[in-house]
C-alpha cells in the first residue's frame, strides 16, 4: 500500500487514514478499499499512487485502467445506488452491506452512517466473514467522524495530491 501524506490534515483525517491502513495491513486478501462520499465522490484510498498510474494506463488501453481504487470507486457508488433503489422499491428499509462473490475476487460495499460507503476489493481467497468483520469495525470507528467538514478536508486533500503528482 502506498501511504499517502497526512502533513496538515487534522486529527480526525489523520485517524481514518490509520484506520484505513490497518485495514488493508491487517486483513489478509483484501487488494484495495475506498471510502466514497454519498454523491460519489472518492474520499479516502488504500492505493492513492495507482489511480494517476491507472489513468495513464487507461489513455494507451482499449480496456481501461483496472484496479485503481478510482475504479473501485466508481464500481462502489453505481453498486450503492442500485441496491439504496432496490431496496426502496421493495420497501425493505436500509440496506446494510452487498458482497459480490467472483471467480477470481470479491466486492464488498458497506453504507457508513451519513450516507457515505466503504468499498472493499478482495482477492478470491479471502475470508469474507474477516472481511465483513473487519468493515463493520471500520464503520464504527469512523462513521460518527465523518462530518462534512471533514469529507470536504479528505476531497481537497486528495485532489491536491493529484495535482501535484501531475506535476
């Protein structure tokens, strides 16, 4: 995992960057995590360096950039959508968490208290209940912090991290 810099932000952005690391160190199988705001916004990412690479990659491939937790983020928003809309049409409340169990990997896409979503990519053998586990644990120590104020310091700081690395 490519640590991102943490110089300047407050305590709180600082803690669900730890909380993120752990995550991903700590878990086995899990490949990359992002945190997306409620409108689909990518706050937070296991593997912020791999998106610039991935956007590159995208501009001399026909397929496209794959495993950038830009992606994932974008996968975990439109799969958010999709069940929050099915759950309405059937009147089902809430929806909780989705898992998506593939050939060769896992998704995994928990709702966070204010709206927001964690998004989980693991590798074909990893434990999904850990895994679960592990999210539901993330949620909790990080869902009452993440205020607006707060998503609004973790957009800036990665879209000035973007931009420096384009520089």
């Amino acid at each position: 995992m490519t640590a991102p810099s943490t110089f300047g932000l407050s305590s709180e952005a600082r803690n669900l960057h730890w909380l993120l690391t752990n995550l991903v160190e700590e878990v086995p199988g899990i490949q990359s995590v992002a945190v997306v705001s409620s409108d689909g916004l990518l706050l937070l990412s296991s593997d912020p360096g791999r998106n610039d690479e991935a956007r590159q990659a995208g501009a001399r491939t026909a397929k496209g950039p794959r495993g950038s937790s830009a992606d994932l983020a974008t996968i975990v928003s439109g799969i958010g959508s999709l069940t929050i809309g099915a759950a309405k049409l059937m009147d089902s409340g809430g929806v909780k968490h989705t898992m998506i169990a593939m050939d060769e990997g896992s998704l995994f896409v928990m709702s966070i208290s204010d709206g927001s979503l964690l998004g989980v990519h693991g590798s074909a053998d990893c434990d999904m209940s850990v895994v679960a586990y592990h999210m539901a644990l993330f949620v909790g120590r990080a869902g009452h912090v993440l205020t607006p104020e707060l998503r609004s310091e973790l957009r800036k700081s990665l879209e000035s991290e973007s931009a420096g690395s384009a520089r």
